[in-house]
C-alpha cells in the first residue's frame, strides 16, 4: 500500500462491530493502527485527529435508514 495512513478509523453503523479477521491481519501487516466503533463516534474521533496533524483515514457504514 502507498502511503498507507497511521490510523483507519472504521465507523459501522449504529453500533460497534469488528471486520473480519482477514481484514484485521492485513491491516496489522501493513502497520495501520485501527479502531472500530459506530458510526458517529467515529466521525468525531475522525474529525479530533485530522485537527491534532494526525495522518488518518475513515472508512463509515451507514446505517440503514429503516433501522
């Protein structure tokens, strides 16, 4: 990966889950430090380190809108 970010932070909706442990393994291979969380809580916690110079990404699932 090129220029792979510090952190992913991976929002999942209205609560918290985990990728699979396959995505978890790549992750770690690549040296990402990830968190997952809900969705909101990530897009703050996104949001607190793009302020701090943190280099990171966000991957959000949105919830669906019948839930």
């Amino acid at each position: 990966m090129e220029n792979p970010p510090e952190v992913l932070v991976i929002g999942t909706g209205r609560t918290t889950a985990f990728p699979a442990p396959g995505i978890i393994t790549m992750l770690e291979e690549a040296h990402i430090g990830f968190e997952c969380m809900d969705s909101r809580a990530a897009a703050r916690t996104y949001n607190i380190l793009v302020n701090e110079g943190r280099d990171v990404s966000a991957a959000m699932l949105l919830p669906n809108a019948r839930d």
